[in-house]
C-alpha cells in the first residue's frame, strides 16, 4: 500500500458506507474539514440530500445472497472516482470487503478494516469468546463472560446449567444475543428459570443464530484503537459509555486506565488489526470482560478526534497514506464528556 497521484481531477475522495446512520454525520465532517470528497453509500436513500456528499449512490443490502451485486455496485463506484478509501460500517459489509481487498486494491482502493483472518473470529461473538479462552496464558489482564450456543444450552436440562456456567458467582442472570450482530439489536436479558420461556419467542425460532452469556454487572467502557496498516497500535482511548440510545452511546467521557493499554497490546499481539478498531468491556470492580470487537469507528468514537493531538494526526497520516508519519502516543487523553443531540436538517422535495 503505497502513496499515489490521484486521476480523478486531482480530487482525494473517500467512499464511506451506512452514511444514512444517525451517528455518521460526525465523521463526514471530519473527513470533509480534511480536505476529502465523500462518496456516501447505504441501502435507504433518504440522506442523500446530506450537504456533506459530493455523490450518493443506494447499494443492496450487505448480506450473502447479494455479495455477487454488492462488490459489482462497489467496484463500478470506484473505478469511476478512483479513492483512497473505502471506509464501512455494518460488520457484514465490512467482511465482505475484505474478503475481497485484493480485487479493489488493483484499483488503487484500501480497505480501511481488519483483515479476513481477524473478522472470521471477531464477526462471530462465540468465535471470539472461544479464541480468547483459548488462549488464557496469552490474555492475562482481561476475562471473557462465560459464554455457550444458545442451542447447546437448550439441550441441557435446568438440572445442568451449573455445569455450563461453573459456580464462581451468581450467575442467575444471562444476555442471549445473536452470534453476528451489530449494537444493542436482538438482545434480551434474562433470568435464568425464563431461558426456555424466552425462547418460545417467533424470533428465536433458529438457536443456531444465538448465543448465550452470563450477565456481568457492570460499567460500559469503549476502547477505541486506531492501528497502522502492519497492526501496530498507534492511539488507545478509553470511555466510559454513560447513556445509551438505540444502542448508540449518546453520553461519553474519556478516562484513562493503563491496564486497558496491557490489554490492547495483548489483543493485538494475537489478531491483526487495520484502522479503526472499537473494543467494549464491561468493568467490574477492576476486572475488565470483554463483549465485543467492532472493526469499525464506534457510535462515539468521534470524541477521540478531540481529545488527542496524535490521534488527529495519526487519522490524517493514515487516510493520505503517509504512513511514515505514524507516531505511537499511548499518553492519557484529555478527560472530555461528550453529549450528543439531533441536529434537524430541511430540504425541498
């Protein structure tokens, strides 16, 4: 990956997917203050209206059945406006980009996520509790919630759900969520003696979709990591996720623990990371559990281009692909709350 000379009028541009998601805007004027022009993508087309995209397009819904289409729609995108980038959202779009970067890097376009190997254990929650219980002498600083397939769970009788999910706390509670997913979606909290109950529910009809967990008591935390292209950790920035709506934190505040920079380094030494990269955790006492890795910007990710130079910097290095400009900065970040509002917008139609 290299850096170019742009044939497209001279123009930096920058695909960038789901811009019709609430949380987008923020990024898209980022990318535009830097100098970007944006190409927006999403399956509704309602925001393509929005003053920040110099071209929209509607793309096919990123799901198996429409890989074939939505790489064509992707590919005829770039080979006309010929970007640096293209920057997803949704992890099964994310999947299917990488899956096939090699095809868009013989047009010049970077993917700006993690590569195959890594989404094949991180897109699916029981693939990564299974990686990281597996490698426990590698994972020193953080634990992982006990964690079973919905289905195996069901096949045992109440009589055994104490072998399943060994006696080390109460563990009366249980999340089922999906497998693969995004945010908050199809997630239910559970007692323990409703588990059969809630499955009878229409939307749990195939177990072999879900997953289930013990509850662990908790405080949100989101750590955002910006990598370079080789998987070497540049930024690590902390928060704690205060308020929550439609699983998209809308309260934020930076901190700074040094145990969450031993557990990126852990992490990274194990999975390759590219770019953007957002690791939630729910900390009890001084215990982090890890829930999830997102290989995308977070829903409040944004704060990080506020509370540190470096990362700003980084960002801005890493996007023109002056990669030799790259400065690891673990310092703390400014500790900055971020509350987050609607903004209205009005077009004629």
């Amino acid at each position: 990956m290299s850096k170019r000379d742009f044939s497209y009028g001279n123009d930096k541009w920058i695909v960038r997917s789901a811009v019709c998601s609430l949380a987008s805007y923020g990024w898209l004027k980022i990318l535009k203050d830097m100098g970007f022009k944006l190409f927006g993508v999403d399956v509704v087309e309602w925001c393509r209206y929005n003053d920040l995209l110099d071209g929209f397009a509607k793309v096919v819904k990123a799901v198996e059945e429409n890989e074939d289409e939505l790489i064509s729609q992707l590919l005829s995108i770039t080979k006309n406006i010929n970007p640096y980038w293209i920057i997803s959202g949704p992890e099964t779009e994310v999947y299917l980009l990488v899956k096939y970067e090699n095809v868009f890097e013989q047009f010049g376009v970077s993917i700006f996520h993690p590569p195959i190997e890594t989404m094949e254990i991180i897109k699916n929650k029981y693939k990564l509790a299974s990686f990281c219980n597996n490698r426990l002498d590698s994972f020193k600083n953080f634990k992982v919630p006990t964690t079973e397939l919905l289905s195996t769970f069901v096949e045992n009788s109440e009589a055994n759900i104490s072998e399943i999910f060994n006696k080390t706390s109460n563990k009366k509670n249980f999340i089922i969520k999906p497998i693969e997913g995004r945010g908050s979606t199809g997630i239910t909290r559970v007692d323990a003696n409703k588990v059969y109950k809630i499955i009878e529910r229409e939307e749990y009809k195939d177990l072999s979709k879900f997953l289930i967990q013990e509850f662990i008591e908790g405080e949100e935390v989101s750590v955002d990591v910006l990598y370079d292209f080789k998987g070497i950790p540049l930024n690590i920035i902390p928060r704690k996720r205060l308020a929550v709506d439609s699983g998209i934190s809308i309260v934020t505040e930076t901190f700074y623990d040094n145990k969450i920079v031993e557990i990126v380094k852990e992490l990274s030494s194990e999975l390759k990371f590219r770019g953007m990269n957002n690791i939630q955790f729910i900390k009890r006492n001084n215990d982090y559990y890890l829930t999830d890795i997102n290989p995308r910007f977070g829903g409040a990710s944004i704060i990080c281009y506020f509370v540190s130079e470096s990362f700003k910097r980084n960002l801005f290095n890493i996007l023109n692909k002056n990669f030799e400009d790259l400065v690891q900065d673990f310092t703390p970040p400014k500790k900055v709350r971020m509350i987050r509002y609607y903004v209205d917008f009005y077009y004629e139609v």
